[in-house]
DNA sequence: TAAGATATGAATATCACTATCAAAAAGGTA
DNA sequence: TACCTTTTTGATAGTGATATTCATATCTTA
C-alpha cells in the first residue's frame, strides 16, 4: 500500500483522481466532496455525521447517504481513508494521511486520543509468526477514563 | 471484577444464581440451558449458533432467539460471558472461564487463536496512563492468512 | 399455593447499512 | 461542441442483527 502520510490535498486528489482511472470510475462533485471534507475536518467521523457535514459545505450537491456510503467504502478499499469499529458507538472513519495508530477511546465522553507503540507492533508480528500466521491487519482499542471525565467524576460524589 | 477462571460448573452456576438474587432476577430453565451450554461447549459462539445448539440440546424448552440475546446480554454484563466483535463476521461470545486473552483471527477461514502478551498488556497500561487515562479495557484482534490457508493458497495458484 | 413479581416466545420495530432503479452526469470521441 | 456509452446518483425499498412490545407463562416467597 502507497503511504499517504505526507500528502498535501491536491497530491491526494490526484491519486485519488489516478485510483478512480485505473478502474475505470468517475471523478464526481460528490467523490470530490466528500474527499475534500475528510481532508479538511481530520476527525474520526460516523458516516452519518459525515453526510451531515457534506451536505452543510455543499448544499447544492444535495448528497444523498448512499452516495457518503459508498464513496467510504470506495476509499477504504483503496487506502485513503481507515475506519476503526467501535462496537456499539458504530464505525468511524479517518483519512488515511497520517501514520499508522490505534486508539485510547475514553468510555464516558467519547474522546479519541491517538497513539503508537512500535513495541506492540512488533510483538504483535512475533505472535503471528509463532502462531504460523502471516500478520495482515490488526485491531487495537484501549479503553478507559480520560483525566478531565476523571475530574468530573470526583466532583459529581 | 471476579476472577471465573478456575470454576467448576457448580460453582459458576451458584455465582450465576447469586448475581440473579442480588438483581432480584429469576433462575430460570432458559437460562441454565445457555449458561451450561456455553460452559460445556467452550467455543466462540455467535448468538445464532448459540440459539440453535440450546434448541438442539434443550428441545423441551422452545427457546426463544430474543431470550439468548437477553440472557447473553445478562451474562455479559456480569463478567460471566466475554464477546469479541469480529466487524462483518459478527459478534461472538465464550464463557469468561479461561485467563484474559486476546485473538488471532484467520481472515479466510474464520479460524481463531487465543493468546495472551503479559508484555503487551503491560505497554497498554503504560499507553495509558502516559495519556492520563485510567485504562478499563482492551480490545486486541491480530488479523492474518492461518497455515493451512496459506498452503491451501499456494495449491490454488 | 396464592399473590405478585419477572421472564418468556412470537411478533414487530429499529438501526445501520446495502441493493435496486430510473434519471443525471461524466468523459471519451469526432 | 454534440453525441454516445458507461457510470453515478438520490430516493426508496430491502436486509440482517438485535431490541422492544405484550400477553401469557413461570418464578419466588410468604
Ligand atoms: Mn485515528
Ligand atoms: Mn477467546
Ligand atoms: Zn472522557
Ligand atoms: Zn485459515
């Protein structure tokens, strides 16, 4: 997979542009916008949310969900944007324009912190590997209570 | 939280009954049937596949889709049952009888690995803490192509 | 064992997501 | 540019997993 860390906008909408080609797809006002609106609001967003936003920056596209749903998808699969499940708050999805991480989700205000541990990482390839597994993707969530829901905490008893 | 690990299934089934007391719920016959059911067949189960192997050991009781949900729902809640979210395959469920652990995943074949990283968990709680979160919780799933999947693909080609 | 509670199964609803389809837009070609 | 073919779109209906509703059945305790 390319790495995308680096990329400016118009780099990403060219290898947008470039992935659209290769398939033989189009490039469309609501593709655009909703590339554009990932790129230009780096949060972790729910789908719903997303199409809410795309559709507040662009009235005129008048989008609809399935197009928000689609495109995601479309992006995933090529690697511009990543999506983390987080059970029941649902799937959030980021664009892929920064290194790798997971995530520390705090159970009570929802915050996302994000981090990396090259450590884990490695640790997590020697598993696999013991395990006679070729290590192609993984998963991780830490969860627990943020220091200002902390705070909260202990002014609410 | 209690510690499951090493209970006999007597054992399991009076702390299931003390939970039920302690929450003025009742001891049903649907609910020992799920209950022994998990206990005795230590598999990672999807609720549907759970439903029809109570059914199937259980006839007698005509049980309900909804009461396994209910009663799985229950068990979880009271640390007595663990589920793992697989995204597009589903959740499942495992009685919470074995030491934590975390799962490597076969994305072809659905196989699952246990494992555990005394390790890792311990960089978690480091992760944490660096980030002024009181950790709860973990979510690990290692994703990868399991051996014999692997020679599997190698024929195919 | 009767009273008063919760639990149950069947049916229905919900929720996030996917499929369908007619109309619109894209983009290659001349 | 105008045309033509293909893909895309938004609205809508459909799906599958899980939740809820409700009348009846089953527990628990006195
Ligand atoms: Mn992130
Ligand atoms: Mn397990
Ligand atoms: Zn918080
Ligand atoms: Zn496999």
């Amino acid at each position: 997979m390319k790495n995308f860390e680096t990329m400016s906008y118009d780099e990403l909408l060219k290898e947008f542009k470039g992935i659209l080609k290769a398939n033989a797809l189009k490039f469309t006002k609501q593709r655009e916008a909703i590339l554009s609106t990932l790129y230009n609001n780096p949060k972790h967003f729910t789908s719903e949310c997303l199409y809410l936003l795309v559709k507040q920056k662009h009235p005129e596209l008048n989008i609809g969900i399935a197009t928000v749903y689609r495109t995601l998808s479309l992006l995933e699969e090529n690697g511009l944007v990543s999506s983390i499940s987080l059970g029941a708050q649902g799937k959030k999805f980021e664009i892929a324009n920064k290194p790798h991480h997971d995530h520390l989700i705090c159970s009570e205000c929802g915050k996302i912190v994000e981090f990396e541990n090259e450590q884990i990482e490695r640790l997590q390839q020697q598993i696999a590997e013991e395990n006679g597994f070729i290590l192609t993707d993984h998963l991780m969530q830490l969860y627990g209570i943020c220091s200002e829901c902390q705070k909260k905490r202990t002014k609410g008893d």
